[in-house]
C-alpha cells in the first residue's frame, strides 16, 4: 500500500513539476511563422529566429507544383522537437521526430515544423528550393538566426 502511494505521489510530482518529462515543451505557447512556397518563390523571403525560443514554423505550399525547403544552416543549428504532417483540414497525418535535411511538399498540402534554435552566434545562410530550375526561376531566401 505504501508502495502505491509513494508510486502515486512521484508519478503526480512528475507531472506537475515544469522541465520534467519529454513532453515538457508542449507547455509552452511556440511562435508561429508561415512560410509559404509558390512558383517560384519564398514568401516571407527572408526567415528572422532567435536561439533558445521554441517556434512551430507552417510550411505551406501554395503553389501547383512540389517545393522544397532547403535550408542547411537552419537544420544545423536548431533542436527539432517534431515535424507535423497535416491533412487538408490541418489534422495530424503523421508526427516525425529528429532531423530533418530538407522537406519537400506537394501541392495545396502543409507541416508544422517544431524547433528551437540554438546559435553561439548569429548565424546567416540560404533557404532555396532545390528542385531543377526553380532557384534559377528565383527561389531563394535568408535565413537568419540570433543570438
Ligand atoms: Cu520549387
């Protein structure tokens, strides 16, 4: 019995204790960004992060072909909590934990991308969408993140 009870007692500690548990971030309200992708651009076209904040960036692609972002410095230098793959009424398809290198989106579909950014300093590089042809056609992008 008392066994229970402290098994009770940790499990309520646990969980009410802010920082414990893997899902500890869900807590936090994240700073929405939507990036939308079109023939043959980025809007916005330049992304602004700051380290340590938690932010859930829609990728949404507007456009009538499959775009990609790919944006190295971006992946490198942030945690990935998770990537939310939504259906056409923005429910949960499919949850994706780890690193992500670069995405590619069909037409008209959308994710979510959870992350926080961490940088030593301010770091600077390029979002473009690698599929022949469209960074020539203009997609391309700054990715900035600070301090
Ligand atoms: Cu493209």
């Amino acid at each position: 019995m008392k066994k229970v009870f402290i098994t009770i007692l940790l499990f309520l500690l646990v969980s009410v204790t802010p920082g414990f548990g893997e899902d500890s971030h869900s807590e936090e309200e994240p700073i929405n960004v939507l990036l939308t992708l079109d023939e043959y651009r980025f809007l916005p076209e330049e992304l602004e992060f700051e380290s340590g904040k938690l932010y859930r960036l829609t990728i949404y692609n507007e456009g009538k072909m499959t775009h990609e972002l790919d944006a190295p410095d971006l992946s490198a230098h942030v945690f990935t909590k998770k990537i939310v793959v939504l259906d056409d009424s923005g429910n949960m398809i499919a949850e994706i934990k780890g690193k992500p290198r670069e995405v590619e989106l069909a037409p008209g579909k959308s994710l979510e991308w959870w992350f926080v950014p961490f940088v030593g300093d301010t770091e600077e590089g390029e979002m473009v969408c690698d599929i022949p042809g469209h960074r020539a056609f203009g997609m391309k992008g700054r990715v900035l993140i600070k301090r």
